[in-house]
C-alpha cells in the first residue's frame, strides 16, 4: 500500500481474523441503516475463540453459543469495495436490540426505522433470529407498530 493511501481496516481485519464476524454499528452502517459512522469496530466471534488480540487492535468484542454463530452470516462489502463477512441486516437489528444500553439512541432509532423501510427486510428470518436470541417479544412489539 503507498504511503497516501487510506487502509481498509475492516478488511485487514478479516484477513487476519478468520473468526470475526462484522456486526453491531459495523454491520449497520455497511447495510447502510445509520446516518453516521460507526463508533468503532465491532465484531462477533463464537465463544469459544481467543478474541482477546481483537480487543488489543481497538475491536469491541461480542461472543456468541457456538449454535448462533453461523445465523445470519453473510458477506458484504466495505465502503472500499472488499468482501468480508457480516450478519445479515435482519440479524444485526436483533443484535442492536439485544444489545439495546450499548447503543447510542439515534443510532438505534435510526437502525430500527430504515430496517423497517427496507424492500430487503426479511420478517421471516427477523423473528427466527428474535426467537433464537431471545428478543422475539420486543421485536413483535416494534414490527407490530412500525408496520
């Protein structure tokens, strides 16, 4: 890379950590469901991975069952057009909603409107997902008045 380019580091963190999985803020703003950036990076790994040089790099750190690992994961591109793996929009609003005191509000209002907006919003998989991890009834509640 030259000196004048800018680093992708969701990228370099995907090749380096096989593991992580891009979600939270990360996942949002690459599904385009926040208005700014993403306070950081944050990344989900099975709970059963050493995660701990992740946190050494700056990441914020969520940990799953080995069961919900896989749910939701697909891949997506950066703001600079590399691949990586990500959850789902569908997945990423159970997990802000899960994760509901770590989010900023406008960050959370705002995921949760522009997801309900969305013609690639899946309410199928949404209340699997909310069923699985254990948010199915303040999921019914927002599809209920927001839709």
């Amino acid at each position: 890379m030259t000196e004048d380019a800018w680093p992708d580091y969701l990228y370099v963190i995907h090749l380096r950590n096989k593991e992580a999985v891009f979600s939270h803020e990360s996942a949002l703003a690459m599904h385009g469901l926040m208005e700014r950036e993403a306070p950081g990076i944050m990344v989900t790994v099975n709970r059963t991975y050493n995660a701990s040089h992740l946190r050494q790099d700056g990441c914020t750190v969520y940990t799953v069952k080995p069961e919900l690992y896989d749910m939701g994961l697909t891949e997506g591109k950066t703001f600079y057009g590399n691949t990586v793996r990500l959850y789902d929009m569908d997945r990423t609003i159970c997990d802000i909603i899960k994760h509901k005191k770590k989010i900023a509000l406008q960050t959370y209002q705002t995921a949760i409107k522009e997801y309900m907006r969305s013609p690639q919003k899946n309410l199928s998989n949404l209340m699997q997902y909310a069923q699985a991890l254990g948010v199915e009834k303040t999921v019914r509640m927002y599809t209920e008045v927001m839709l």
